[in-house]
C-alpha cells in the first residue's frame, strides 16, 4: 500500500477493524516518513450486464439507479436512508438473477421498491421508465396501484419467479392479471 503522504510504497498495519457494510478498515504507518492513514477493503461485488431496450448492454451501475429513484422522489417525503435500501435491495436481486438482466427486470424492481416507500414517486417513477404516452396509461398505473395490495412494513411485494420467466416483465396491458395472481410477499432486506 502506498503512503498517502510521502507515496513511499512500505507501510504497516497498526490497526484492523471490521467497517460499515461488510467492509474492512485498516490504519497504516508508513515506514519512511511515519504518517498515519486509513484505509478500507470491501469485497469486490460480482458485475452484471443490463441488456437495454435498444439491444446495447452496459454494466449495471448502482449510482444511476440511485439518481434515477431520487429524481422520481423528489419533493416526496422519501428519505436518502429509504432509497439507499431500495437501491440495495434492486443491486442484490440484479446480481441474484446471474450476469445479465433485461433493463426491464431492473425497472420493475425499482417501481416496486418505490411504490413500498411511496407510491407517488412510484407512479412518476414509471411515468419515465414506461415512457408513458397519454393520460390513459397513467391511469392504468394509478389503477394498477390502488388495485393491487402493498405488503406489510418489513415486506416488499415480488412475483414469484419460475425458471423459464426470469426476467419475464409485464408492461402495462400484457397479463397483468397473470402477474398479479402470481404476486406473493416476500421478507424486505
């Protein structure tokens, strides 16, 4: 490890410490000029790829996920801490669903995450990400949310998920119904 002070590349370990998030904090001295600095070690997360509408793929990126769910919250009474746990929870079951997701499968979860916290940013949310047309489509996404149940406080609502629909989404007006009846509530990370 290189000095941060004097860029020597000797240093010691003075200190070792488990850090926030599944992370490792280190102190260090360095051996020429005796500076002391902090340094922190985390596990390198598995990559996965998002396959757009378009056929491009890009590497899922937790930050624009992050932006992505704070513009459509706001002005809503949605807190940093809310969406940092939603975004973990999408980052988790984007990596749980293997090396490459349809953009789609992504949204999805994000729109259900949002709608568990606040269904308002929910619907502004999908008002981008279903590039909805007319009044008529955000109608059928405000029906779809006062239809359908929210699940309890330590829940968030995800259709159970059969091998062959893995990243099976359903836009509006497709089997709505069949999603909506395989819908179950699972424990919220």
């Amino acid at each position: 490890m290189r000095c941060s002070f004097c860029g020597h590349d000797q240093t010691q370990v003075v200190d070792t410490r488990p850090a926030a998030e599944d992370g490792i904090r280190r102190r260090r001295e360095c051996d020429s000029c005796g500076g002391r600095f902090t340094t922190y070690e985390k596990a390198e997360e598995p990559r996965a790829t998002v396959l757009k509408r378009d056929g491009s793929r890009e590497r899922f990126d937790r930050q624009k996920l992050l932006r992505g769910l704070a513009r459509a919250a706001g002005g809503r009474p949605v807190s940093e801490e809310e969406l940092d746990a939603i975004a973990d929870w999408v980052a988790r079951s984007v990596r749980a669903a293997g090396a490459e997701v349809p953009a789609a499968y992504v949204g999805d979860l994000a729109e259900r995450g949002l709608a568990r916290v606040d269904p308002v940013s929910a619907i502004q949310f999908a008002s981008v990400y279903r590039n909805l047309r007319d009044l008529d489509e955000l109608e059928a996404v405000v029906r779809r949310f006062k239809e359908e149940p929210l699940p309890g406080a330590e829940q968030l609502a995800l259709d159970s998920v059969r091998p062959e629909e893995q990243h099976r989404s359903f836009p509006l007006g497709e089997s709505e119904t069949a999603a909506s009846t395989r819908r179950v509530h699972v424990p919220q990370p």
